[in-house]
C-alpha cells in the first residue's frame, strides 16, 4: 500500500500568492503544521502503507528536503519527492512514474491532492471498497456540497445503492450532482491501463493537428477530465461518501478555514498542540496553536482559531483573532490583529488595527464549502483575509483592512481595500 | 432677534447696552475691549469680526478701515469681498429694540443691512482664536484653538505627567490607567474611566463615559455616559451620543451614532448610526 500526494508546482496555486513566494504552498503552515504534514500524517497512520510519495514539478528546494528529512523521522515510513520536468496534470505525473508507484508489487495507492484540508478516512475507503467493489475497483473520495457551489467542483452521479460512478463531469455550468469530487482517491495497478488509453488517445489527436508542443501535450493527463469521466458507468469506479470535514485551500482566506477545521480535530488528536490557560501564560480562547518558542505576554488574549509560529512575539494587551502569524513575526503592544496572516518577520507596531474580511461558509448550511472568490468585483477589491507578506513593517497606530502587503514592504500610513506592491 | 423682543423690558431696563452671543462659538471673550469700542463711537450696535481664510462659508463684512463703521454686509459671497466676517459676538444700545419685532427675525439679513445704511453698526476686529464649533469636526478643531490658548494663558490648568503627550485637560474626578498615551488636544470629562493600554488623540471625552483597554482613539467626541470596549479603534470625526454602548474589537470610521445605541459591527466608512 503506498501513498502519492500530489503538490503541484509554483505555476500553480497563484492564488496563494504573495504567500507562495517565500515558501512552496504545500508547506504552509496550516494549523500549526505544513499543509502536506496532516495528509502524511494520516497516511501514515495506515496499516501496511510502505511509502509515501511526493510528486510535483517544484525545482530542488531547501525548505521542501528539510521537511522530508524530519518527516521521516517524525512518521518512520519512506518518503520521497517525485519531480515531474514539467506540468503534467494530476494523472500525467502519477503515469510518468508508474514504475516508481508499483515497484516492490504495490495492490493499492492513495492519491491525494495536497491543497486539500480532510479528516482523511483512508482506512474507511479501504474497508469500503472490500464490501462494495472488489480488488480492482477504484474508489473516490465524495462529500455533499450545495446546489450552486457543486458546480465548481467535480460532480459525482452515483448508483444509491452499489455507490457505483455513473456519471463524472468537472466543474459543470449547469446543476449535476451535490455530491462532489474531495481530491482524494484509492486506485490500484489498473489505473494505469486507463491512463495510458487516455494518452494514446491524446497521442493520435496530435498526430492530426500540428503543434511544436506535441509531445509535452500528449503527456499531460488530467485524472477528472480525461479518465474519470470516460471511467463513469463501467463499473470500476466508486464513490466513498463522507460527512466528515472537507475543504479546499486554494486562497490565503481558506488556509485561516482549514487552520480552524485542524484546530478542531486537534482537541481528539493532538490536544498536546492546543494552548490552555495557565497563571502567566495569556487569555486563550477556544481553539489556539503556540509553537513552543513563541515568547507572549499574559495580557494578551489570543483566540478562536489562532496559530502562533515559531519564535514570535506578542506584547502586551495584544488582541489577535481568526488569525494565522508566522514565523518571527512580532506584534507590539496593544495591537489588534483579526482575520489575517501576518508574514515572516513582520512587525506590527504598537495600537495598530490589522484587519481582514472572513470568507467563510455560510454556517447556517451544513454542506456550503468556501468561495474561491475573485480577488475583484466591479473594479473593486473584494473585500477578504488581510495578508502581510514577508518582512513587512506596519507603523504604529494605522489600520490596514481588507488589504494585501507584498514582501519587504514598510508602510508608513493607513490602507484600506489596496494591494500594496 | 425675535427673541430678543421677548426680553424687550428687561434688556431695556436700566438703559445699558447688553451683549448679544451666538451659543455655538469659542473664542477669548473680548468684553471690556468691546463695551470700551462701543461707548467710543457712540452708535447704536458693534460687534466683532474675525479674519479667516475662507470668507466665502461665512456672512462677510465690508467697514471702513480707520473707524470700522460697517458700510454693507454681504452673506457668503461668491468673489472675494473681504476677509473679515461676523463673529457671531455683539453689543447694542437699547433703542436697537424699536426695530426689532416679535416675530421670527435673522439679525443679520434684516436688522444689520439698516443699520449699516443709517451708519449705526461698527465692527471691532477679534484678536485670537475663533471658531464656530457647530459641526463635529469643527468641534474639534476650536476645542485644540482652545487647549492652545489655555497653555498660553493658564498653563497650569492642564494635565502632565507620564503618557500625557501635549495640551490635555483633565477633570480630577476622572481616572487614567497605565500605560496610556494621552493627547495631544484631549479633554476629558468628570467621572471618565479611561483604562490600561488607551491611546486617545484629539478628542473629547464627555462625563460618565468609560474607555476600555487597548482602544485607540483619534478626532472622536464620546458622549456622556458611553461604554467604549476592549481594542476598539475610533476615528475620523466618530460620534457618540449619549450612553451608547460600542462592541469590543470593532473599527469605527467616521460613525456618527445617535443616543442610547448599541453598536456590535465595525463602521468602515463613514455614516450615520440611528
């Protein structure tokens, strides 16, 4: 049993930026921990898993091996990085190493995608497809979202009884199915049967057109599009539903939401990573991450949902809510930070307001997922999470909302509703 | 004027000139200086003018120069006429009471321009500040006129001490805690609370409210009795009326809010709060 976990590579997830350029976007920090960790960590945790790869098309980067090598120590399984030498889709980088995939006689691998936030039931998609399918059925991982936010998604039309893929269309204009494709999936050596029709298919279309690019194109493979849709109604794929938590964190907003759904899972499976109140230590409430060398003043009042990265800094009568804050950032006194990231080795200086505007869901309906929302509308800037890239420097006293400050920049007044180059 | 025909037998009593003021003015009072002026030139009405850079929002007045009698006035004039405008300050003999009827009248429009035609009204120049504090963000800027004479006249009036930055007055029933910056241009009222971390700047904090801690405030006017919260930023010519009630961690912006609200989402831009 082996794990791939797909992470892209910097063409995409640019609407991470300005947070993608310091750091790959599979390695931002989401509740306290890289975005990739609460994925390896869950495989992991699966009985007979031997290996876990990372595939993307990411150059060599200090900070991805680094996490690979602690990683390894931290989980004890393998973990290697696969680079793709270009963008291959979701399903072209998993066919180029086939052989990596099945070598040692794997029966079975996840695929995941990495920009997704889940409780991960790995082991329930593997008892769910000994009762419903057999050894060679492919599972995908389903949840319900609602009728006009499906449509940005994968749809999924399953047999209500078997849970058999009848119908599979991606991101339809029109209304298909609530049930909508998590990113997550269980296939087995098969799949690279259908993959590889896929793109022989791809190879004799270019055969009749003529582009300079042909053989790249041929091998760029995309899972949805390409080979779920052609496997719907043939009887090899399956829909796991599940009920438990799931997003996608395409946006700096839906990492402060996936940041808060960790949180919550914490309180069964890592409490030692939530802060409590103690004499000296500052006001928590609800759900908060610390990271040990963090230095906070016990007047401050940190919380909901709130991650603390290693070595910051918080000063007194310091208010910071909703927010993710970065490593060595430091918030001077009496500052108040809500709904916002605030970048490496920023500083926040004293009676400063930083604040954003949450995107979340509706709360009042179960299955409403976050909005990829535009970062304009009607000419203006949506109103949405406050970012502070790298090294930023915001003066005492200003307030800066709904505003996005790319790295190295030193304020020197108030904004509101920019970007801030 | 009208009312003034209602005081007829009072005002006309001991056969003294009396003093006329517009209640929404501040400036150094020139009384002595402006009975002295009008006993000088023996007409039947004087009053003050000021000199400002805008003439055009005001009521301008054209006199003479070495007498100061008011030859003509002119109400916001759309070229330039003169510098000087009606400070809203005056003193009358009593006769000015036959002209006046009891009946809504405007001094200005309908007994001043007869005056002046008679040459009956002479105009002395104000020395110092002024200011017509009917607006809110007018408000605040005579209250700063005022708070710098204040330190030029009775410096001892004001408050010093740790984190008390430029010409603050403070009412000594009135607490501060630690660690606030205070000022410059703050008044604060009998009775206030201000508590640990605020930093209010150019404001006027009215009786019986309380500033919770860690809120910064700037340009606002918190009305009497009000409940500022925790981290609460104010700004922008913020009102508060009368006991309302302000939400912790919100953003105002140039809210103006109307007596006994309570305000529980931040006002980014500015508006008014009924």
């Amino acid at each position: 049993l082996k794990a791939v976990i797909l992470i892209g590579g910097p063409q995409k997830g640019t609407r991470f930026r300005p947070l993608s350029f310091e750091v790959p976007k599979p390695l931002f920090p989401v509740a306290g921990v890289p975005m990739v960790q609460h994925h390896i960590e869950a495989c992991a945790k699966v009985p007979g898993m031997k290996e876990i790869l990372l595939m993307g098309f990411y150059q060599p980067h200090e900070a991805l091996s680094r996490f690979l090598v602690s990683a390894q120590q931290e989980f004890k399984i393998p973990i290697r990085y696969l680079q793709e030498y270009a963008a291959l889709g979701t399903g072209g980088g998993i066919y180029h190493f086939r052989d990596q995939i099945l070598s040692g006689g794997t029966e079975a691998f996840f695929v995941l995608n990495a920009d997704v936030c889940s409780e991960f039931p790995l082991q329930e998609m593997l008892e769910f497809r000994q009762q419903h399918g057999d050894a060679h059925s492919f599972v995908i991982l389903g949840t319900t979202a609602n009728r006009t936010q499906a449509l940005n998604y994968g749809c999924i039309v399953a047999n209500a009884d078997t849970q058999e893929v009848q119908h599979y269309v991606e991101k339809p204009s029109t209304f298909v199915s609530e049930i909508i494709n998590c990113g997550i999936y269980l296939f087995t050596p098969a799949i690279f049967q259908h993959i590889g029709d896929v793109f022989q298919r791809n190879q004799q279309e270019l055969v009749l057109e003529e582009s300079s690019n042909g053989w790249q194109r041929a091998e760029v493979i995309r899972l949805e599009q390409d080979v779920f849709t052609a496997l719907a109604g043939s009887g090899k794929l399956y829909v796991y539903k599940t009920d438990g938590f799931w997003s996608q964190i395409k946006s700096a907003g839906s990492a402060i939401y996936a940041s808060r759904l960790y949180l919550n899972q914490y309180s069964k499976t890592h409490p030692e990573r939530l802060a409590q109140n103690k004499s000296g230590g500052p006001i928590i409430r609800g759900n908060v991450y610390i990271h040990p060398t963090a230095s906070i003043y016990s007047t401050a009042v940190l919380g909901p949902n709130v991650s603390i990265g290693e070595g910051v800094t918080v000063g007194a009568g310091v208010r910071v809510r909703e927010s993710i804050v970065l490593h060595g950032a430091s918030l001077h006194d009496h500052t108040c930070v809500l709904n916002t990231i605030v970048g490496w080795d920023s500083t926040i200086g004293r009676w400063a307001r930083v604040e954003g505007t949450p995107s979340d869901p509706n709360p009042n309906d179960p299955y409403a997922k976050i909005d990829s929302e535009t970062l304009f509308r009607d000419g203006r800037l949506t109103p949405s999470i406050t970012i502070l890239g790298c090294s930023v420097t915001i003066p005492a006293e200003v307030v800066i909302l709904n505003s996005i400050v790319l790295p190295h920049k030193e304020l020197s007044r108030s904004y509101k509703n920019q970007i801030i180059l | 004027a009208g009312p003034l025909a209602l005081a007829r037998d009072l005002l006309a009593e001991d056969g003294e000139p009396f003093f006329v003021l517009n209640s929404d003015v501040i400036c150094e009072f020139p009384f002595a200086a402006l009975a002295r002026f009008h006993r000088q030139h023996g007409g039947e009405g004087s009053l003050v003018v000021t000199r400002v850079e805008e003439p055009a929002k005001y009521g301008v007045v054209v006199c003479e120069a070495d007498t100061g009698r008011i030859c003509r006035f002119v109400e916001k004039p759309r070229v330039f006429v003169s510098n000087k405008i009606n400070a809203g300050l005056y003193i009358f003999s009593p006769g000015i009471l036959q002209r006046i009827q009891l009946r809504p009248t405007s001094i200005e429009k309908e007994i001043f321009p007869a005056m002046a035609q008679e040459g009956q009204l002479y105009a002395m120049e104000l020395q110092g500040f002024w200011m017509d504090i009917g607006q809110p963000k007018d408000f605040l800027t005579g209250m700063c006129m005022y708070l710098q004479a204040l330190r030029a006249q009775h410096p001892e009036k004001l408050h010093s001490g740790p984190g008390v930055v430029g010409n603050v007055l403070v009412d000594p029933s009135a607490k501060i805690g630690a660690n606030c910056v205070i000022g410059p241009n703050v008044t604060i009222g009998a009775g206030v609370v201000v508590e640990d971390g605020v930093r209010i700047k150019r404001c006027t904090v009215l009786k019986g409210a309380r500033i919770r801690s860690h809120s910064w405030l700037e340009s606002c006017i918190v009305g009497w009795s009000c409940s500022v919260g925790q981290w609460v930023r104010m700004e922008n010519v913020t009102v508060l009326g009368e006991d309302v009630i302000v939400n912790d961690e919100l953003y105002l912006n140039g809210a103006n809010v109307l007596p006994h609200k309570s305000i529980a989402e931040s006002v980014p831009e500015p508006r008014i709060i009924m």
